[in-house]
C-alpha cells in the first residue's frame, strides 16, 4: 500500500504519475491527482482537465475565459 501525497489516504490501489518536469507523485484516485497536477484556469479558476489553450504563458479552460481575461484570437476546439 502506498499513502497519497494529496490527502495521505494508505490504499491498497494507489497509482504513481511521473510528470514531465517533476518528481514521481502518489495518489490513490483521479480526484487527488487532477488537484495536484492540473492547471487552473487564469480567468476562472477552474481545473482544466480537457485540452484548455494556453496563450502567453496563461491556461484557460475555453475560449470565452480566454477572451475575458484579454487573450485575442482564442477559439475552442471543435
């Protein structure tokens, strides 16, 4: 069993997740690791767990934060 780095949970069924710039993470459910490893939409403030844009350095959720917050020419994936 291994102890969850988010909320220290000791499961039986943790799972490991190497991102790509950065240290090996432990977490024992998709929740716990979308809180420690996704971007939060600067507009928003939401997870971003689909594709998201990224202009400037900035994450967004879709298109319309990405316009709210001052970003030109963002459209959503069709």
């Amino acid at each position: 069993m291994a102890k969850c780095d988010v909320c220290g949970n000791d499961y039986d069924k943790s799972f490991t997740v190497t991102p790509i710039r950065g240290e090996q993470k432990t977490f024992d459910s998709f929740e716990c690791a979308i809180h420690a490893l996704a971007p939060t939409c600067a507009h928003c403030g939401v997870k971003i767990v689909g594709h998201g844009m990224e202009k400037a350095g900035s994450f967004y959720c879709c298109a319309n934060c990405a316009t709210q917050a001052g970003a030109k020419g963002m459209k959503d994936r069709a």
